[in-house]
C-alpha cells in the first residue's frame, strides 16, 4: 500500500497523504514516500505546481506517529529531527510552487508539513496546532523555525508553548494560512489557484521562490542585490518578451520556460 498517492492532471501534481485511518500520521515510511516523490516531481517537465492534502474529511496531517516516536533515545531522536527536516527542506526548497489544501486537523508535523509548503490554503474546519510540549518535547521538523518566520515570534511562542489548536479562521487573521474556504470548496479553490499560479512564467515562478526563500535569509541589502541580479537574468529570457509583448498586444501570454 502507497501512503503517498500522486495524481497528475493539467499539468498540477496532486499529493495526498493516505493513511486516513491514523489520520494521515507521519512515519518513517511516509517520510520516505514523500521525499522520493518530490525529488521525481522537482524534475518532472509535465508538471508545473504541486498540491498536497489530506485523505479523508478529517485530517491534513494529525501529527507524527506517537507509536515511532515512543521508541526513541536521545541518539535516535536526534537523527529522526533531522531526517524530517531533510524531507520538509527538499519540500521548502522546490523550485516549483507547491500549495498546501489543509482539510481538516494539521498538527505537529503535520503543521510542519504545512509550514514547509509556499502557499496554505484551508477548509473552514482546519485546525492547526505544534502540540509537542503536551508530549514533553519539542516541534522537530522546523516549526520551531519557519513558524516565527511566518507569523513572527509571539504569535508563534503562544501556539509552541501552549500546544492549544488554533482554528482556521484565527489561522487566517496571523498570516498563517493566505485563504479559507468551506471544506466542500477547497479542492476547487486548489486547484483554481494552481491554474492561476501556472498561467505565469515558470522561469518568473523559479526566480520568485529563489528570491523570497534564500534572500529571506540574507541582511536586506544582500537580499536586495540579489532580487536585482535575478531580475536582470530574466531580462534575457524569451518568456519576457513574451510576457511584456502579449501585454502590450493585449493577449494572453504563451510562455515556454525559455
């Protein structure tokens, strides 16, 4: 059995994690499944955005799977953190768009998993949540560092310290999550934002993300120069002329990565 289903339609990867009987909890097998079809994905010409989701109606992700995690010393916990962060950088690190449809409860890695993906969208009933501390540990897969990121320091300590769930329409008022949707809408409104996001540039999408994830991490001025050199590549590229010549004629743009 595949706990990571891969759909392709329209040139849109649709990822669903398949474990709805425990929620669609992370274990090492799904871990393995997730990164292997992200590095096809990543150089998979026949696709330009990537969608994950959730099986069923009630989860996204619920969290990692307890039952691996008990198991755990201090040698092995240590490698386990860094082998999901390894999976969820390959995610944050894809040079095409890669949309979260969160339908339903996103918690730990779960929420992690979100973290990780470019874009959040969410049903109405989503709930997410990095309820390590109620464990006695800590977020492991990067939510103790793309959360403050995110939604910044205080916000994030609030919802790491307390461990409590936060619904999807606070979700939606921190920043956390950019849409939300009724639960019966969110494929539909994933799948419209997906088109929408492959009607630009994919060279202009590429920059994009390299742009905001790497200069992120860079002082503004180092950020800036950055942004300005990747803006001039662009300038040698078919696609802007494409892109700037079919404004100009008031067309739609045919771009071809070129």
């Amino acid at each position: 059995m595949s706990f990571v289903l891969v759909e392709k339609s329209d040139r849109i990867a649709w990822i669903t994690l398949n474990r709805p009987e425990k929620l669609n909890a992370l274990n090492n097998d799904v871990l393995k499944e997730l990164e292997q079809v992200f590095a096809d994905l990543e150089h998979d010409a026949e696709v330009g955005v990537v969608v994950v989701t959730g099986a069923g109606e009630k989860a996204f992700v619920a969290g990692a799977d307890i039952s691996e995690l008990k198991s755990l010393d201090s040698a092995s916990a240590r490698v386990q953190a860094l082998r999901g962060q390894a999976v969820f950088q390959r995610i944050e690190a894809m040079p095409k768009p890669v949309i979260a449809a969160v339908n339903g409860f996103a918690l730990g890695g779960g929420c992690e998993l979100a973290l990780a993906c470019h874009i959040r969208i969410a049903s109405e009933n989503a709930r997410f949540g990095l309820p390590e501390v109620s464990l006695g540990i800590i977020p492991g897969y990067g939510g103790t560092q793309r959360l403050p990121r995110l939604v910044g320091k205080g916000v994030a300590l609030d919802m790491i310290l307390s461990g409590e769930m936060t619904p999807a329409a606070d979700a939606l008022r921190m920043g956390l999550v950019s849409r939300v949707v009724p639960q019966a809408e969110l494929k539909a409104a994933a799948e419209k934002l997906a088109k929408t996001v492959l009607s630009r540039g994919p060279l202009a999408l590429r920059s994009a993300l390299a742009a905001v994830h790497e200069g992120l991490e860079m002082p503004q001025e180092q950020g800036l120069q950055y942004e300005a050199a990747l803006f001039g590549l662009l300038a040698a590229t078919q696609d802007m002329q494409e892109g700037m010549g079919a404004f100009l004629e008031k067309r739609t743009a045919q771009f071809k990565g070129l």
